[in-house]
C-alpha cells in the first residue's frame, strides 16, 4: 500500500462519510422538523452545550427548557459559569446582581396544620415523608396534605423553609429561588412552583369531596363551588375538586377569599410566613 | 491582557474542569497511576486541547448550527488520532501504559465542553488562553493525583525508591478504590480552602 | 456448548469482572452527574444500552466492512466516533418528531450519550478484542448492563444520603466518590468468576 | 426548493472538513506508519533475542492463528543459527490472565523442552499478579518438558497471593508447548 494509495483512500473515506453524514442530518432536521418554543432554541443557544448533566439535568436541551418553564434558575449551569448566566440574563432580560430573574418561589399548597387537621393515628417509626408516604404511615386522616416531617427542610439548599410549630413547611420568599429541589423532594408533591406576583391559590390538594374532606381537616377545599359561582369574573374552574384560578381574568378583588366557607383560598403575596398554617 | 489573564486564571481554580465542574473524569482516574503517566497525558490532552481549540475558534463562521457536533467531533479526533500516532511511533511504552485511554481523549467532556462553551463563540487569542488554562488546570489535578497514589501504592516517584526497598507498598492506592479516594480527599481539599457560595449550592444538593 | 460459554464469559467479564465504571473508570462524568435521581439513572441507563447495542454493531459493520479491506485500521477512533455521533444526533432527531412519548422518557438522554467515553470505548475495545459480530454485540450489552447496575446503585445510595449525617468537609462530590471506592473494593472481588 | 440546497450546503461543509480531516491524517500516518511496525516488532524481536541470543535468523511459519485449549497461538517463528540447522522455535501466545489477555513469547529448544519464556503484555494486579513477568518466576519453566506436570504448587512455585494468574501462564505454557511439539513433529515427518 503505497503512501498515496493510503492518502487517497483515506481522504476519499473520510470525505464520502462526510458528505453522507452532513446530507443525512440536513435532511433529517429539515423533514422532521419540529416547532418548539424559539426561547428554547435561544438558551440552548447560550449554554454550553456540552450536555454533561452536571447540573442535574439531563442536557442542555432539558436545562433550556427547565430555565424556559422556570423551573431551574439561570446560573444552574457551571460549565458555562460566569459568562453564560451574563448572556442568559441579557435574554431573559433579567438583572444579574444576586442573579435575581422573574422571581419564582415554592408555595406548599397544604394548611392542615396541627391544629386544624384531625389525626387517627400517631407515627412511632422513621420520622421522614419519604419512608412514611411509601409505607403509608398516615399521621392525619387526610391523606393529600404535608406529612410535616421536613425532607423538603433538609434538601433546601438555601435554607428557604423552615417547620412551623403547627408541622408545616414555611417558605421564605426572600430566600427561595425557585430551584424546584423541594417540589422534587416532597413525596406528595404539595410544594408547587409558582411565579410571584399577586395571586389567589387554593392552598390544598385533597381532591376529594365534601365531607370526606370535611372530617380530614378544617381547612381543606369541600369542593362546594361558592368560588366558582361567586367569581364575578368567573376566573375559577373546579378542577378534580380543586379550584384553579386563571391568573388573567382574576382582579383580586378577594371575593371568593372571604365567601369560601373553610378559608382554602389565600391571596398569594399575603401568604408570607405568618399566614401560612393558621386559620 | 487583563482579560486574557483571567482566562487564564480561570481554567485553573475557579472553572478547574476536574475539581469544580466534574467533567473529564475517565482519564483523570484511570491513568493516574503514576505521575510519569499523568505527565504523559496532560501532554497529550493539552496537545489536542489547543488544538481543536485554536481550529474550531478559526473556523467558527462556516459551522452551521445543525452539524456542529459532528464538524467539533471530526477535528477533535482528528488532532487525537495524529496524538496516538505520534505516541505510538516515538513514545511506545507510554502509549502502552495509557492503553485504551489514548483515544478516549476524543470524547473527553472538557474538551467538547470547552470547544462549546468558549471557542465556538470567541476570539482565537482567547480560546488559546483558555485552552491553556484548562490544561494546566487538568494538569495540576491528575498529576497530584499521581504522585500521591504513585507515592502511597508504589513507594516511588518518578520510578526512584523513596521509602527504601523494604518498604511494602500499600497497593490500594494503585487499585481502582484508590483513585476514587485519592480524587475524594482532593476535592475534599478544595472545599476546605476554596468553599465559595457557589459551592453552598452544590454541597445543599446532597446535604 | 463451549460457544455459549464463552458468549457467557464474555458478558459476565464485561458486566461485573471488568465493570466498566468501577474497574476501567469509563464514563464516570454521567455517572457522577446523572445519578442524582434514580429515574435520571434508569432513564440514562436505558438510553445508554439502547445506543452502545447500535453503536457496536454499526461500528463492527463499518470497521469490517471498509477499514478493514482498505488497511486504514488506524481511522477507527475517528471514524467511530463519528457515526457514533451521527448515529446519536438522527435517533434523537427521528424520536422527537415520531414517537414524542419515548422521547420525553429517552430521548432527553440522547444528547448526553454522543459524549460519553463508553460508547466509543466498547466499539473500540470490539476491535482489539477482535470479535465477531455475536461476540461483540453480547460485550456490548455486558458493558451497559454493567453501567446500568453502576448507575442505579450509585443513585439508590445517593437517594438516601439525605437522611444520614454528613461531615461538612466530604459535602457533595467527596463522600460520592468514597461510596464509589467502597462499591470498586465491592467489584474488585468478583474480578476472578470470569476468565 | 430552498431547504434542499441547505442540506446538500451542510453535507459539502462537513465532508469538506472530514476530507481536510482524512488528508492530515493520513499524511501523519504515513510518516509514523513504518516507525509503528518496527516500534510493534521491536518488543517481539528483543523478547526473541532474549531466548535465543545465539540464533542469527528467526523463520516466521506459515501458520493460522489457532485456538489452543483456553489460550490462543498468534504466531510461531523457528530460530536457525549461521549454519542453518534449527536451534528451536519461537511462539507468541496469549491466555487470558486474572485481569485481561496475557501476552507472553515462549522459546522450545529442538528437543522440545522450554528455552525461555518472556512475557510482553499482561494487566494483572499491580505489585501481586504483575509479578509473573518478572524472570525469577518465569525462569522456573527453564528446561521443563512436557512429561512435567505443570500444576502451580506441585512443580511450579506460584508468585504469592496472585494464584490465579500463576494457574493461566503456566497453563498457557504447556498448551503451547504441546502444541508447538504435536505441530513441529508432523512438519519434520
């Protein structure tokens, strides 16, 4: 194999896997071309791209659509590090003193404090919501609400929430950044993430109706519609038993806040560490 | 300068790609066996670092978004492939002591991290810089690694006797396990000395 | 029978003899990122076995088929890794668009696969072990099997870090890489059953 | 239709790049590749040397590489001295060790006994199984034949804690050694 036979063959291999290559994919992106949200693409523009997973998400793509849906914060990504939380927050228009972007905090959607939910058993073993969801080591009758046990507390890297004396988790909002990792944590999936501007929420997630709610716990949502005919702007849906709230119709005129009969609605900017929990 | 420095600086502490964004760790554990072999490496990940570095920021404007994994993928390989050649040609007991992770370099995640993340979008001067930094940060890392385990499982530096001949080498540190520990006390290090906020976050995620 | 013996002694020494995580060090920088969850860890290990099969039998195919006849054995690192990634970048493109469900479950996983040091090292490990096409796919799945096992081990011990007390010092990455020094010793055991 | 000259745009770019790619690479490889070969002989040829000092040629026979018991024959050379007549013969083999093949070069004298044994390549444990490279174990085979039983702990002294790598080179040797013996005896009928 004379040297130029080798230069030629390689080359021209090299050169044929090219061509094939570089049309296959050009006509794969063009014919299965799917339409998705271009602040996605532009993100991903921005990271790194390296799709190593260091930051817990499984690729950049993911982590571009996590930062879109608000659900991971922009300076997640420590490859990029300094650089692309700058880029990022010029995309996103956001300032970057503290990294403070379009504050999102975690809300735990439960008020069935110690106090106000009733109990039918008392739980010896391993005090973690983990343990007790999987094992069904039920302390309250209501088998919706916050278990009390504080995983979301210990995962918090920001030291964001902290157990009241009635056993639920209060957020701080000036420490909450949003990151999700408690929403991840907390095995009934009470801790939500929402954006935080004025609001009104139904702080409960017992979809079940009237009275089976009613002996569970004081506060929780008996699914009587009031809300929802009450509405002058009728921005309330019952959904599974829950009221959801659509946040462009509703004026906050605080309405269904008052006639509902077991107090489940809350306005959200209220809901800072005082109210949570008590009646 | 100034610039230029910092991303210098920055390759080694603030973004060392081992210690801090935990990328590039196969070859990191695998070859440090000895800090001869680790020096080898570094070599042979630097050359193909600044390389492929230096190509792809060159180059930047003609790579359409669609290909540009594949186009990075092609020029890193390339530059790996010449590596393993030369090292087979003139540093054969080397390369056999590397084995399998010589062409490994090629999907090494610093590099296509670092060709993404920095010289994809910037100057050639700066992507030199950067390059450079990364290396002497990689290299810092695993030739530490290699002279501790090279010191504790083998009794030797640089092959010369250190604890006199009778000294029974504690041979787990050449072993797998070892490695893992000796990366683990590392990193453990760099958390005691340069714990910044930033890292708050990290640590929390296992608290 | 002796060819389905060593079909056997080829999967066990890839899978648990020479795990390629804890014994050959390959992949450790998804295996340190994605096994923060377990179904990060399955889905990742899923995705993973799924392509290193292909991988390893497109890359036998290609190897024997052009490398080989024309003597540029010594392109088989690039050339590897390029349909490799190629091969990566279509599956993840055809998924989103055809079967958007087994994407939203795989395919966020894809991205992350072109750039992992085990695929490219079972195509290239299929070479100078010289074998065939059964030998190499039966290695290939071993090795994932093996990465799979690493995966979900690691991220079920990770899982319950949590709830155990931590000295501050070995927060976050040490006291991962010290649990993955334990389960090597663990893996270093069964390195003589296959042989 | 616009997008189509899009995809033939993007093949050309990278198939640009991979033929610049596939030209430097193969222009390295063919300033490296005859330093390569000679650099892969070298081991072999010193490992020969070693065995045989005396013999000046070393015969590469013809033959496939076989599968020998659990060790496999990759190729076998017979080492002639000045005047020709053949001292012995020269077989590379490999049998898998405790961690991965073990390389080893194995010398037969005419009298099919065991000249020498070199081993080239081996991963074993570091400091407990890689000790079987090393010549006061393998310069125990010195002289056997094949009515020896080659058993580690009757005949052959094993290297301390690394058992299993002792059983697979000693094994390895005689199969070799057998089968060079068997193969030679109908070759010279």
């Amino acid at each position: 194999m004379s040297l130029i036979q080798i230069i030629i063959f390689s080359s021209g291999i090299m050169l044929a896997l090219g061509i094939v290559f570089g049309i296959g994919l050009g006509y794969f992106a063009k014919v299965f071309k799917v339409q998705e949200n271009p602040l996605i693409d532009e993100i991903l523009e921005i990271l790194p791209g390296a799709n190593c997973g260091a930051c817990g998400f499984s690729g950049c793509r993911s982590l571009a659509e996590g930062i879109t849906s608000g659900k991971a914060s922009i300076d997640t990504c420590r490859v990029g590090g300094e650089e692309t939380v700058k880029n990022l927050a010029k995309l996103l228009g956001v300032s970057t003193d503290n990294i403070s972007y379009e504050k999102y905090i975690a809300i735990p959607l439960c008020k069935g404090g110690k106090s106000l939910a009733m109990k039918n058993a008392t739980v010896k073993g391993v005090k973690t919501c983990k343990i007790a969801n999987n094992l069904k080591l039920n302390e309250k009758i209501c088998t919706y609400g916050c278990l009390g046990y504080g995983d979301c507390v210990l995962v918090c890297p920001f030291n964001a929430i902290k157990m009241n004396d009635e056993g639920l988790p209060e957020i701080d909002p000036s420490l909450c950044t949003g990151c999700g990792l408690c929403v991840k944590e907390c095995p009934r999936e009470v801790i939500e993430i929402f954006p935080y501007k004025e609001k009104v929420l139904a702080i409960c997630k017992n979809s079940e109706k009237g009275s089976a709610v009613r002996n569970a716990c004081r506060v929780g949502c008996i699914t009587c519609y009031v809300c929802e005919k009450k509405c002058p702007k009728n921005a309330i849906k019952m959904v599974n038993n829950l009221p959801v709230i659509d946040i462009e119709k509703c004026d906050l005129c605080g309405i269904c806040i008052n006639v509902c009969p077991t107090k489940t609605l809350s306005l959200i900017k209220a809901l800072s560490a005082k109210e949570n929990g008590k009646k | 300068m100034r610039n230029l420095i910092n991303i210098f600086k920055n390759g080694i502490i603030k973004e060392n790609p081992v210690l801090i964004i935990m990328i590039g760790l196969c070859s990191v554990l695998a070859v440090s066996t000895s800090v001869v072999n680790a020096l080898g490496m570094t070599l042979a990940f630097s050359f193909v670092l600044i390389g492929s570095e230096l190509t792809i920021s060159i180059i930047r404007k003609f790579v359409p978004k669609t290909i540009r994994i594949p186009i990075f993928i092609v020029v890193i390989g390339s530059f790996t492939t010449i590596m393993s050649l030369f090292l087979q040609a003139y540093l054969p007991d080397l390369n056999k002591s590397l084995g399998i992770f010589v062409p490994l370099v090629v999907v090494n995640c610093i590099i296509i991290g670092r060709v993404e993340a920095f010289s994809y979008r910037r100057g050639v001067i700066e992507s030199l810089f950067d390059a450079l930094g990364m290396s002497v940060g990689y290299g810092i890392v695993i030739v530490s690694i290699g002279f501790i385990r090279e010191l504790l499982g083998n009794g030797t530096i640089l092959g010369y006797q250190v604890f006199g001949p009778n000294y029974n080498p504690a041979l787990f540190f050449i072993l797998p396990p070892g490695a893992f520990i000796a990366i683990g006390i590392e990193i453990a290090i760099l958390n005691r000395f340069l714990s910044k906020p930033k890292k708050v976050k990290e640590d929390g995620q296992d608290k | 029978m002796s060819e389905l013996q060593s079909l056997m002694n080829i999967f066990i020494s890839a899978a648990f003899a020479q795990n390629f995580v804890f014994i050959r060090y390959i992949a450790l920088c998804s295996f340190v990122g994605m096994t923060t969850s377990m179904e990060n860890a399955i889905g990742m290990g899923g995705a993973v076995t799924f392509v290193t099969v292909m991988a390893s039998i497109l890359s036998y195919v290609v190897y024997q088929f052009i490398l080989v006849p024309l003597h540029l054995e010594y392109l088989q690192a690039i050339v590897f890794i390029l349909t490799i990634a190629v091969f990566v970048q279509l599956v993840e493109i055809y998924l989103k668009k055809a079967v958007p469900s087994l994407y939203k479950a795989m395919g966020i996983y894809l991205p992350l696969i072109a750039t992992n040091c085990m695929i490219l090292a079972v195509a290239l490990l299929n070479v100078t072990e010289n074998y065939n096409l059964l030998e190499a796919t039966v290695f290939s799945f071993g090795a994932s099997i093996g990465y799979v096992l690493a995966l979900v081990v690691l991220a079920g011990i990770r899982e319950r870090l949590r709830y155990v007390k931590i000295p501050s010092i070995l927060k976050g990455y040490p006291i991962i890489f010290f649990i993955a020094a334990f389960i090597a010793v663990a893996f270093m055991g069964l390195q003589g059953i296959a042989r | 239709m616009k997008n189509s000259k899009e995809i033939v745009r993007l093949g050309l770019i990278l198939g640009l790049i991979c033929l610049i790619a596939g030209f430097a690479l193969s222009a390295t490889y063919s300033i490296t590749k005859d330093k390569i070969t000679e650099q892969q002989r070298k081991a072999l040829v010193q490992a020969q040397k070693e065995i045989f000092p005396d013999a000046t040629e070393f015969k590469k026979i013809e033959i496939a590489e076989t599968k020998v018991g659990s060790a496999t024959l990759k190729e076998l050379y017979e080492c002639l001295s000045e005047n020709e007549n053949i001292l012995g013969y020269i077989a590379t083999a490999s049998t898998p060790g405790y961690g991965g093949n073990i390389i080893f070069v194995l010398g037969v004298n005419s009298d099919f006994s065991v000249k020498g044994v070199k081993v080239t390549e081996q991963t074993e444990t570091p400091g407990l199984g890689a000790n079987i490279a090393k010549s006061q174990f393998l310069e125990q085979f010195n002289g056997k034949t094949l009515n020896d039983e080659f058993v580690v702990k009757k005949d052959v002294k094993p290297v301390t804690s690394a058992t299993i790598s002792s059983r697979s080179i000693t094994n390895g040797i005689k199969e070799i050694l057998n089968f060079t013996s068997k193969n030679v005896k109908e070759a010279s009928k």
